[in-house]
C-alpha cells in the first residue's frame, strides 16, 4: 500500500425506506487514497457492493463544488465532518487516518424523514421558501442592477445571508432539530433590500408560520447551527429575524 493509501472502516446507516427500520452496517475499505473526497470513497464503495451484487448505499449529492448543499452527511456526530467552513463533498480523505472508524448517518429530524440510507426528504425548505421567499417587483435585466442605489452595508449583510444553500446542516447540529437559521437566512437577505420590501411583512409571518407546520423545533440559542453550517451563516440573522417579526406581528393588529 503506498504512503497516500489507508484502510478505513465504516459504519453507514442502512435503512430500506421511512417505514423500515435501519441499523449501522459495517463495511471494510481498502486503497482509499487520501486524495479522494469524502464522496468519491463512497463511490469506490458502491462500485465494490455493487460487483458484489448488493446493494448500493443511497447518498444525495449534485454539483460536488460545495454549492448545491446536497451531499448531507452526518459523519462522526458533526454535519458535513470534522472541517468547518465545507460540505462533505468539500472532505477529502486526507482529515483522516489510516485504520480510522467513521460513523456515517443521516441527517436527524422528524422534517427531514429518510428516503433511503442517507437520503433525506428536505422538501419542507421548499415549502417555507415557496411560503414568502420571493419578491413580486420587476427587477429588470442585469444591466438595471445598479439603478436602484444599495448602501455596501446592507448590501454586505444581504450577501452573507444570501450565501445560504439550504443543505440543513443547521437543522441537524440543533438538538431541537430548529430550522431558524435557514428561515432567517432567506428573511434576512430579502428584508434589507428594497426590492424585498413589498412582501416584507407578510413574508416573515408567512414563511415562520411554514416552518412551524413543518414540524421544526425552536431555537436554542446555543449556537451549533453557526457553528456547523458549511457557509458560516451569522446566528446574527436569527435576531433580525425575530425583530421582522415582531414588528410584523405589531403592524398586523
């Protein structure tokens, strides 16, 4: 075995659907090149259950750029892995070691039920951001972007919070599976920017109002979503939040 070469051991959650039960099953790797990401060594392993004709491990994924949020990996008790700042599909083997065990589960909360193994239904962002998300104002085409002056600042905190990509790993570090720094996120980025406005405060009522019908649990001010998420969104955006609405709840009665 070369010096880049390990032998890893891995316990995945194997679960047949929502209504089967899972267990962890143990699966031995070899030639796992510390170069490979964290998906690419579970491509190898897929490839060698299937030649042995098993069955393959279920696990989301689409860009493998860190932009989609869809490689949704709980790997030994943290989201996304042992780096901050990185989505699974950002890991490479390289954080680990040779003769290593790593645990490998799905994402934990009763809005994301499994699909299959690691696969989750994340359907309920959707439904929150079809709830208010959205802007109703003609934005015009790209050479109008500058018509309306933004002042850097708000443009700044926008930005930060726009960086969200919906991957849940807030939900998932949350011991009350809270998906508030998702919903705060998108709240946050469209209620400072004037072409947000028109929907401001039915948006943050509406999309608040989605998250709780979903089944997600409240904050716990604790700080594991921040700390967790693989674009550092600012739990600073949770305050903006709760400011919208409360406001919106005044101006409504």
């Amino acid at each position: 075995m070369s010096e880049n070469n390990m032998k890893i051991t891995l316990k995945v959650w194997r679960q047949r659907n929502n209504k089967a039960k899972g267990a962890l099953e143990t699966y031995k790797v070899d030639e796992v090149s510390s170069d490979m990401s964290f998906l690419e060594m579970f491509d190898v392993l897929n490839d060698k259950l299937i030649r042995e004709g098993k069955d393959p491990i279920a696990f989301d994924h689409d860009c493998r750029e860190g932009i989609c949020g869809m490689c949704s990996m709980y790997i030994n008790g943290q989201p996304h892995g042992p780096l901050q700042g990185v989505t699974t599909c950002q890991l490479h083997m390289r954080s680990f070691k040779d003769g290593d065990t790593i645990v490998v589960e799905p994402w934990r909360a009763k809005a994301f039920p499994v699909i299959k193994d690691l696969v989750v239904d994340r359907s309920a962002f959707d439904r929150i951001i079809a709830a208010g998300g959205f802007i109703s104002v003609n934005t015009g085409n790209a050479q109008d972007a500058n018509a309306l002056p933004i002042s850097k600042e708000l443009a700044d905190r926008a930005f930060a919070a726009a960086a969200c990509i919906g991957c849940g790993a807030c939900v998932a570090a949350c011991k009350n599976s809270s998906a508030m720094l998702f919903v705060s996120a998108k709240v946050t980025q469209l209620s400072l920017l004037p072409q947000g406005e028109p929907e401001r405060q039915s948006r943050v009522l509406d999309m608040a109002a989605q998250m709780d019908a979903e089944g997600f649990g409240s904050c716990t001010n604790t700080g594991a979503c921040e700390a967790e998420c693989p674009k550092g969104i600012s739990v600073s955006n949770i305050a903006h939040m709760n400011r919208e609405f409360f406001a919106a709840e005044l101006n409504k009665k």
